[in-house]
C-alpha cells in the first residue's frame, strides 16, 4: 500500500477520471501558468506529469522529503526572487475559487504571502486560521495561524500565493528546526511580512480512498 492506504502515489489517484496531479496543472494553466516546479517521491509521477503534453514548461526534482516544508525548500532554486502559486495536489477546489484566488494575489502586489481558507473543515489535522474579512473584498488580513487561532471557524487549504520575500525566512526557519509548512507559516506571520487571506467556498482533502466519493460528489455538486 502507498501514502494514506492507495494503490498507486497519491498525486496519481484519480478523481473524477483524472488524476489529482492533472486537475492540478490544468488549473494552474488556465489561469495563466506557463512555468511550473514539480517535486514528486516518485519518477512515474514526473512521467506522468511530462506525458500530459501540457503548454507549460516543467522543471522537476523527484526526493523524499520529511515535509511540505522541505519540499518547497527543494524547489526554492527554481522559486527565488519570484512570485509563484503553491499547490498541494491532493486540494480539490471548484475551478471559479481558484481563478478567484489567482486573481487577488495577481492583484495584491503588496502580499508576500497569500493564504486560501474556508468554513468548511474537511481534514484529520487542520491549520486554524483568524482572517480579518472586509466586506466585498473575499477576503482580510491574517490575524492569527495554528493555536492563536483555535477558536477561529477557518481553516487553511493547500493553495498558497507566496513571494520571495517569504522564501527568504525558509532558510531561517530550518535553521530554527521548524518541521511543518504550518510552522513556516506561522514565523512568517510573527516576522510581520504582509499576510492575507481569501476565502474558498469549500474544499475536500483527499487523504485516503473513502476521500474519493466525497471529492467526487463536490465536484458534481458544483457543475464540474
């Protein structure tokens, strides 16, 4: 058995008729991503990832890592000094929140670190999120992260909008042995860099394979 009791590397599990890696760079690409860094603990995964014929160039590493965290470390040689999009593939979002997503860290060049959050709470172990909303804009300034926020109805979901700024402290924070993206996230917060959130009607968490039927039927739910 593989990660969280699949048959095959979870970026490959399929959802919908495609895999959760494709639903990933199909979105990416439809709001406008030409470039994307891909880190995989397996060669299929990139295989199967250059073999979807793509317009968008790929630059690949495949390693185990001990975390999110220590994958985005791997990719910061492709990411510095960039504004990028960061993606869990195991995500699914409805396709208008991700462009809406897209769009406001497009917009807010003033961020160094965009968060996605929703009032919807769908994983085992989430990152509690206080966001101050402002009325018609989707979204506010990030308060609070983790255990600050534990009274907060929000929870993070796995898209980002990061800048270079914020990959700047990553190296602090391994050297501070940090083990977790949210830990990472949360120094970032405490170094006062400009954090914001945007609000996601819903997302579902693919962890295991009764995850399956669920993404599934949100995803039939919302018209996609």
């Amino acid at each position: 058995m593989r990660e969280g009791g699949f048959t095959v590397p979870k970026p490959l599990v399929r959802v919908g008729g495609m895999t959760l890696l494709e639903r990933t760079l199909r979105a990416l690409q439809a709001n406008g991503v030409d470039e994307v860094a891909l880190i995989a603990r397996d060669s299929e995964v990139v295989e199967h990832a250059q073999g979807l014929d793509l317009p968008v160039s790929l630059r690949t590493v495949i390693k185990v890592t001990e975390s999110s965290m220590h994958s985005l470390y791997e990719l910061g040689i492709f990411l510095k000094g960039e504004r990028f999009l960061l993606c869990t593939v195991d995500s699914i979002i409805q396709p208008d929140d991700f462009s809406a997503f897209a769009r406001m860290f497009s917009s807010r060049s003033d961020l160094d670190v965009l968060l996605s959050y929703t009032d919807f709470v769908d994983d085992e172990k989430p990152l509690r999120i206080a966001v101050d909303e402002q009325p018609g804009t989707g979204g506010g300034p990030v308060n609070a992260l983790g255990e600050a926020a534990a009274d907060s109805p929000f929870v993070t979901v796995g898209l980002y909008g990061m800048s270079g700024n914020a990959l700047d402290l990553l190296e602090q924070a391994l050297a501070r042995r940090m083990k977790k993206l949210r830990n990472y996230l949360a120094f970032v917060l405490t170094n006062r860099l400009p954090m914001a959130g945007c609000r996601l009607s819903k997302a579902i968490d693919v962890d295991r394979p009764s995850d399956v039927r669920a993404a599934e039927t949100f995803l039939l739910e919302a018209g996609r």
